[in-house]
C-alpha cells in the first residue's frame, strides 16, 4: 500500500498536468525509498522501479502500458482476474521473496547503470528531442 504522502505527491503533479510518467515516479520513488531502509530488497534496479511502477497503475495513474508478447498476455490474465480477491499465499510468498533479494538494487550506483542502460537503448533523436523540450520547460520557468 502506497504512503499516504506519496499519493499527495502523485495527485499534486496530476493536477499541475505532470504527464503520468511524472505521476508515477513518486511511486517510484517510495519503492526505492523502502529499498535503501531495509524493508525489502530487489534483485535489480529494473525490479525495484517495476514494483513502483506497478504500485502506480494500481493507484490509478495512467502510465504507459509494458510493451511486448508476454507484457499482452499478462495483461489479459490480469484484466480476467481484476475483481478477484488476491491469493494470500501467493502474496506473503512475493513479499518473503523480495525480502530475501539484496539491498545493493537501491544504491545510488546501481540505479546510475540502469539509468545510463536506458538511455542507451534510446535513439539518438528520442535523446536529443527529451533535451530539447527539458530546455524548454526550463526557459518557461524562470
């Protein structure tokens, strides 16, 4: 369950127009938050941000949807579970899971190599049109 705090971050960038990535980076946030406290850990950055990620669409947020075979046809399993009370089982199993992972997925050093392995993967166009419209924002604020 979501901190009430990050909710009210996540509802304020909604209301200022904050695209939903932007939404969604609060919960984010909060997961990286609950990593580097201890009070579960993650296999890798990449998990750590799915997990906020997925805190986000279950708060409402409207982000991208994951792209690929697999990401459709978890979707369609999901949308035929949605309604369906969660196994309790299966539940305290992912979370026994998560606290046995290491905690090293919260540092500063492996969220950097995530950080730059995304921009990589990212045209050059993408990269330079993200600087162009950051340099924008930034000129209307001042």
């Amino acid at each position: 369950m979501p901190e009430k705090k990050t909710r009210k971050r996540a509802a304020k960038a909604k209301r200022q127009g904050k695209s939903g990535s932007t939404q969604a980076g609060e919960y984010v946030r909060e997961e990286i938050h609950h990593v580097r406290k201890g009070k579960h850990g993650a296999k890798s950055a990449k998990q750590a941000i799915a997990i906020g990620l997925s805190k986000a669409r279950r708060a409402g947020v409207k982000t991208g949807k994951p792209k690929g075979k697999g990401a459709q046809k978890k979707a369609r399993q999901d949308s035929a579970r949605r309604g369906r009370k969660p196994s309790a089982s299966r539940s305290r199993g992912a979370s026994k899971g998560l606290k046995r992972q290491s905690r090293s997925a919260g540092s500063k050093r492996a969220l950097s190599r995530q950080a730059k392995g995304a921009a990589r993967r990212r045209s050059a166009a993408s990269r330079s049109a993200s600087a162009r419209k950051a340099a924008r924002t930034r000129a209307r604020r001042r």
